[in-house]
C-alpha cells in the first residue's frame, strides 16, 4: 500500500466517479464525520460522481439514495442498488438476487444456528430494515467480540452454504451468487454509463476492511483508510493506496489530495 500523497496527476484526472464504504471508511464509532460528508460534496461541484457502496440495509439505503449528494448507492452487499431518476426512488436488483420471502426463512433459521454456535454475538439492531441477507453484530455494539469470532462465525455461515463476509463490525451472510463489486459494476455500466473494462481507471474505491477485498482486487485505484492496517492479515488483496489518518478523517484526506490534483 502506497502512501495517497503519492497519487499521481494522471490517474487523478481519469476518476469520473467515487466508490466507497461506509462505516468506518467515512465513519467513525458509528458516526457520519462532517469531514468526509464535506467531501463527498466536494466531489460532486468537481464533477465526480459518489456512490456508497456497503454492508448496510435497503431501509437505509433509500434515506442515502434520496438525502445525501450522491449518484446511487449499492446496498447489502451487492443484492441491489438504488438511486434517484427524475424525482423519483429506482431500484436495481442484482440478476442473482433469490427470492426475498424464500431467503428470509433461511436467512433467519442460520442466525438461530449461529447464535445458538457462538455466546455473545447478536443479530444487528438493522436487521429489520434488510430484505436479502444476515448481518451478525460482533463489534458495532459492545462488547467487542473480536476479529477471531468474527472468522469463525464467517466460517460458520459459509458451512452452511451461505455467501458470507467480516465487515468491520458485523459478519453479513446471504444465499446469492452477487456482491458489491459485481453490483457495483452493473449500477456504473447501466445508469452512469461507464465501462471498467474500457476504462478501468476511471474508477477509485475506498474502503477499509475485508468485505471490500473484491473491489481492492479488481480496480486499480484502490485506497484504504488507515484502520485497514487492522485487517492486513485477512486481506490478500490490500488497496493499491493508503490514507494517513483513520476513518472519514482519512477519506476526506484523499479527496484533498485527489482534487488538489486536479485543480493544478
């Protein structure tokens, strides 16, 4: 991972849009920084396009959708993105999302499972507020279970055949052959008309932990917060960048660097 203030001008000035994890990226405790909501509209009066892409529920991902300055938002991991169109709330779900009402019945019976397998760990209080998947609180509220639980809860729910990923502070499982990064490149291919395989630096993505190793893997301007130090050892694929400074502080930190850039 290369420092962000070595950045080049060039690759700078390629970026047509913005993707990025929510919490703890632009976060921090839970918390929407004012530094980092400054710099998404930063982004968008230089003509970038913003698009949260997280483990977060639909019911939240259609307040981001129509509140915050951004161009769309992919949400539970990949099942779907949403984003304004002529005044109005768009849906675009993932071709192999399941059924919602089938899902659920599993979804539910493998969080009784994986309480039942694990003391302490508790079904994430946004729960209600989510069609296609399973988030497993470890760390969001206290106590703090670990790193080492959440793989094996991760472990648990992929033995028993789910898709299953550690975020910062749930463990998120679904049934699915979908995730952000392939979620992501069907919302910038069919609603903001860019094509990563022609153009595949016109991409950068922020992030900060393990269920964002796909996209570190797949564009190549990647750039982690700096708390993704802490998952070093279950990413195999880090960020190509890395801020100086943690959580939203950190993302705000790229987006000076990126737009000092362009501006010279």
């Amino acid at each position: 991972m290369q420092p962000i203030s070595t950045l080049s001008r060039a690759a700078a000035a390629a970026i047509r849009a913005v993707l990025f994890d929510i919490d703890d990226t632009i976060t921090e405790d839970g918390v929407l920084l004012e530094e980092s909501y400054a710099a998404i509209w930063a982004f968008r009066r230089a003509g970038i396009a913003c698009v949260p892409v997280t483990g977060r529920p639909a019911g939240w991902c259609d307040l981001i959708a129509r509140q915050w300055p951004v161009a769309g938002v992919v949400g539970e991991n990949g099942a779907f993105s949403l984003y304004m169109k002529d005044g109005k709330l768009e849906r675009l779900y993932h071709p192999n999302a399941p059924d919602p009402g089938d899902t659920r019945l599993r979804l539910d019976g493998l969080g009784e499972k994986a309480l039942a397998a694990f003391p302490g760990l508790r079904i994430a209080k946004d729960q209600p507020y989510r069609i296609f998947d399973l988030a497993l609180d470890f760390a969001e509220e206290k106590p703090d279970l670990g790193l080492t639980m959440a793989a094996e809860v991760r472990d648990f729910c992929e033995a028993a055949g789910a898709h299953a990923k550690v975020s910062s502070i749930h463990v998120n499982a679904w049934f699915g052959d979908y995730d952000k990064l392939s979620c992501a490149l069907l919302f910038l291919s069919g609603i903001l008309g860019i094509d990563t395989r022609l153009d595949p630096h016109a991409i950068m993505f922020f992030g900060d932990s393990p269920n964002d190793e796909p996209m570190f893997r797949h564009f190549p301007l990647t750039c982690g917060v700096a708390n993704v130090r802490r998952y070093e050892s279950l990413i195999s694929y880090p960020p190509a960048y890395v801020t100086e400074r943690p959580f939203g502080y950190g993302f705000a930190e790229a987006c000076s660097v990126l737009l000092n850039l362009i501006a010279d």
